[in-house]
C-alpha cells in the first residue's frame, strides 16, 4: 500500500478526534498527533484500534508506543502489512 493511500486513510480515521482541520487538511508525513492535531493519550488509543481495524492488522504495545507521528504510524502499518502478506 502506498504512502498516500495510508495518508488518505489515516486522515478519515484522525478527523473524529482531532479539532485542527487546516491541520488535518495539510496532514504529512510530518505530522504529530499531539503537537500538531492536540489528540490526548486517550484518542490516540481509539486510533490505533481504528487503524487496526481499517488495515487489518494487529498492532503490539511497542509498536503502538511509537505511533506518535503520521511517519511512524506509516512505518508500523507498513511492516504489519509486510508481515502478513509474508503469512
């Protein structure tokens, strides 16, 4: 899956818990869920579920720990999905 395809779909996923919408509007690889789009600890949860969900994959409590910017999440998405296509 490509960098703008999990983009496109992250932003759908971030919309319900982020107020910042020229943010989100502009949402890249750069982006911080909790500098930038203000997501407290708790939504951040919810997203990862969310991301779970819409990828189908699982994502582990390290992994998970790491997703705090757009690129790390692109990252763990990307290696879950190499990872079961593996399976």
């Amino acid at each position: 899956m490509t960098k703008e395809a999990i983009i496109a779909a992250l932003k759908t996923i971030i919309k319900p818990y982020s107020e910042e919408t020229i943010v989100l509007e502009t949402l890249s690889e750069n982006t911080d869920f909790i500098k930038d789009l203000k997501i407290n600890s708790a939504n951040l949860v919810d997203i990862v579920l969310d991301v779970e969900e819409k990828f189908g994959i699982e994502i582990d409590n390290d992994s998970m720990a790491k997703m705090l910017t757009v690129q790390a999440t692109i990252d763990v998405i990307q290696s879950k999905l190499g990872n079961n296509a593996g399976e």
